[in-house]
C-alpha cells in the first residue's frame, strides 16, 4: 500500500472510557482554549 492509498483509506477508531472529568480539569481546559483563541500562548503547566 503506498502513502496516498492510505491516507485515503485512513480511519480512526477511538475508545472511551466512562470515567468522569472532574470539573477542575474541564475549567482548566476551557480556560486554555479561551486564551488560544484570543491569541494567548497555551501553557498545560499548572500556575
């Protein structure tokens, strides 16, 4: 198979867990994404 048959043919196939986020994380996340988005730099470190 070569590289553009298969990037073509490519499919993903995720596992979820059924696992809580605890809210902390998903702020944390949402706080991220809102600087990105206002042209912030990303820092997963904690402050």
């Amino acid at each position: 198979m070569d590289i553009l048959e298969c990037i073509k043919t490519r499919r993903s196939i995720s596992v979820y867990k059924d696992t809580p986020v605890e809210e902390e994380v998903l702020l944390k996340i949402l706080e991220l994404l809102d600087g990105h988005l206002r042209g912030q730099t990303l820092s997963l470190s904690s402050t």
